[in-house]
C-alpha cells in the first residue's frame, strides 16, 4: 500500500506554486489579499472560521506567477491552496520584512491622520486671518489719529510687503513666478483697484471709528452683486436680492445712528467697497481666461509689489515726505511709538491678506465669504471693546442686522452652488 502510494505521488505532476516577487506567463499581475477581521470577500464560505477574512488591498500588490505546468495537467485552485495562500498573507501580516497588511492599516490610518492635520492647519490659518486682522485695525487707527496722511501709510504697508514678499522668494519659501509681459499688462488694473481699495480703507479709518468702518464695509455683498451684474453678466437669483435688503437697511440704520459719522469717512469705506468688489471681478476674468493657471497667492504678491511701485509716488507728490525722524518731532510726536506701531500695522496688514489668500486656495470662495462675515464680526467687537466706542442701542442693531444680511447671502450663494 505505501508503495501505490509512493509511485503514485512520484507519478504525479507537481502543482502549481505560488511565488512571490515575479509576473504571470501572460505578464498580468495577482494582487495580495490583506488581512482583515471587519471586511468580506468571496472567500468567506470557504475559509474556515478561524481564519481572517480576507480583501484586496489597494496599494501596489506582491506579484505572483505559476510555475510551468504539463499541457495535459488538469489544475484547480481548491480549498488547501487557498488556506495555503490565506496562512501565507497572515503568516506575512504577523511580522514579514514586506508587511501589505500592515501598510494597508498604516495607509488608512495616515490618510485619517493627514485629513484631522489639514483641519488643524485650516483652523489654524482662520485664526491668524482674524488675530492679523484685528491687530492690523488697532495699531493703524493708533498710528492715523496721530499722523493723518492715509497715503504715506498705505504706502508703507505695501512697502513692507513687498520686503516680505522678495524675503520669500530670495528664501525659496513660495516660488518666484515667472511672468509674461502679456499677464503684466492684465494686472495692471488689478493692482490700481487694489492699490485704491487699501487707501480708501485708511482713510476711512482715519475719520470715523473702526466698527463703522467694518459696519459699511458690509456692505460688498451688494457691489458684488451689482459688479458681477455688469461686468461678468451673472444675474442674481431672487432670494440674493432678499439677503440684500437688511444688508441695505442695516447699514442705513447704523450709519444714521453712529457717533463718529462723517460723510468723508462714509464715502470712503463705499469706495472701499467699490473697489475691493472691482478687484475680485477682474481677478476672477484674469483667473478664468489665463492659460497659464496662476494661483492666488502668486498674483497676491505681484498686485502687492506692483501696488508699491503706483503709490509711491503719489505719496511723495501729494503729502510730501512727513515721515521723517526730523517732522516727527517738529510735530510733537513720539518717534518710537509712530514707528513701532506702524510697522506693526504693516506686518498684520500683509499677514492677514497673506492668510486670507492661503485659505481660499484651500476652500470655496462661498465658505471663504461666510468666513469673512464672521471676522468682520469679531473685529467689529475687539474695536469697540478695545477703543471704547460708545454705540446706541439702533447703532448696535444696525450693524447687527447688516451683519445678518451678510450670512444670509453667503448661505444663499453656497445653495446656489450646490444646485449648480
């Protein structure tokens, strides 16, 4: 009996091996199966039940071939080679030198663990966008009750930009961009309006109170709408035009009720409106029609340069130079403190546009707006607590009402989105 038995297994051809690290005859690929105890496969009613359930596993798999086999050998792949093959992956997943199972675990959890960073870090960008943001209004409403001449010291501010701006390149921080003389010609326009924007917002801080300032300044959703109108032909549904009502009506009331009102300061924190929506219009035509796909943070930073070099010498034409350590104290003023605080000013009021245009490389425009409705909201609150401003009851339900008017909007246009 032994002997049947020996000749008959000598007899008997060799079955096929599973090999790992080479390709099939036809040069196709076999994928590892990886350990699993939650998932199912087609093997579940086969395998016995103490084994793992296996699955496929989505990284790059082991490859497998057959040894070659006799043309007249019948072959199947049965339940011993599969529990072979299943032993093999688990004895693999145990504590083998090229672990898949463990790279699959390890693949999902990093992945889990990358997307929780990404919050973190876009959580983190919101929060220096409002501190920047807040301390850029103190220090630049300190520095114009002192010194009134918004022009020198929007231009600083783009000043130290752009020194910041050229640290980041020289550093390889950001990469430098290489630009056409063609995309140069269509920032031009780009800059001017970013250039006056930034300047009608000094000047409206230096004639009334930062909250009115901001509390007009709710007033974009409404240029948005009428800009985007005129210029891109992007009609507005009827339930933006019912978000803009208390946006209108809030501004009005709190305009009518304001402490530090005056008309220069109002106009001026409107033309801050006008242009600030002029600026993303034509930035999202240049964005749209550029072959050459430039990011926001690279066309940031060419508006920032370009936006020095044209205010410059306006400064220097319409307010002189008063910048002086030498008008300084003929004007009675403390150097240190003029100096210190409007760079301070200058650094916050690039970081946070620096953060502003991070977060919205990271998100839709429409959450990128319901987030600046809620900064306008706590820079409204850190002015008024800080500088004391005395506000009226209708004041504070003005600027409210304005306020809700503005997420409103923002909730209308990310359901239009949405459906769209």
């Amino acid at each position: 009996m032994h002997l049947r038995s020996a000749a008959f297994s000598a007899a008997r051809p060799p079955l096929p091996m599973l090999r790992a690290g080479s390709n099939l005859p036809d040069g196709s690929h076999c994928s590892v199966p990886t350990v699993s105890s939650s998932s199912s496969s087609s093997f579940s009613t086969d395998l016995p039940s103490f084994l793992p359930r296996i699955r496929p596993l989505s990284c790059r798999p082991t490859r497998f071939f057959l040894t070659p086999r006799l043309a007249n050998q019948k072959s199947s792949l049965g339940l011993t080679t599969v529990v072979k093959a299943a032993e093999d992956v688990a004895a693999a997943a145990a504590g083998g030198t090229e672990n898949h199972g463990e790279a699959a675990v390890s693949s999902y959890g990093s992945s889990s663990t990358s997307g929780m960073v990404k919050k973190l870090q876009l959580g983190f960008l919101f929060g220096l966008w409002y501190l920047f943001n807040i301390y850029f209004n103190i220090y630049d409403k300190q520095v114009l009750k002192v010194y009134p001449f918004p022009i020198t010291i929007t231009t600083i501010h783009f000043a130290i930009g752009t020194v910041l701006i050229w640290l980041m390149w020289v550093t390889n921080l950001y990469k430098r961009p290489k630009i056409s003389s063609k995309q140069l010609a269509a920032i031009v326009p780009l800059a001017i309006v970013h250039t006056l924007a930034n300047l009608f917002t000094n000047m409206s801080l230096g004639k009334v109170a930062v909250s009115f300032t901001h509390t007009i300044k709710a007033l974009e959703p409404f240029f948005t709408v009428v800009l985007s109108a005129m210029f891109l032909g992007e009609l507005p549904t009827l339930w933006v035009l019912i978000s803009l009502v208390p946006i209108v009506g809030g501004v009005a009331m709190a305009s009518l009720t304001e402490a530090s009102f005056n008309w220069a300061g109002f106009w001026s924190a409107m033309a801050s409106n006008l242009t600030n929506q002029s600026r993303n219009v034509l930035s999202k035509k240049i964005m749209d029609k550029d072959e050459e796909t430039m990011d926001h943070i690279t066309l940031f930073s060419i508006i920032t340069v370009m936006s020095f070099f044209l205010l410059a010498p306006v400064s220097l034409l319409v307010e002189g130079i008063k910048f002086t350590p030498s008008y300084m104290r003929f004007a009675g003023l403390n150097l240190k403190e003029v100096y210190v605080r409007s760079f301070l000013a200058g650094v916050c009021f690039h970081a946070y546009q620096q953060a502003s245009y991070m977060i919205l490389a990271e998100v839709s425009p429409i959450t990128h707006s319901v987030g600046n409705c809620v900064k306008r909201v706590v820079v409204i609150i850190s002015s008024v607590l800080f500088f004391r401003t005395p506000v009226s009851p209708l004041n504070s339900i003005g600027t409210g009402v304005a306020l809700i008017g503005v997420f409103l909007y923002s909730r209308v246009k990310r359901t239009k989105s949405k459906s769209a």
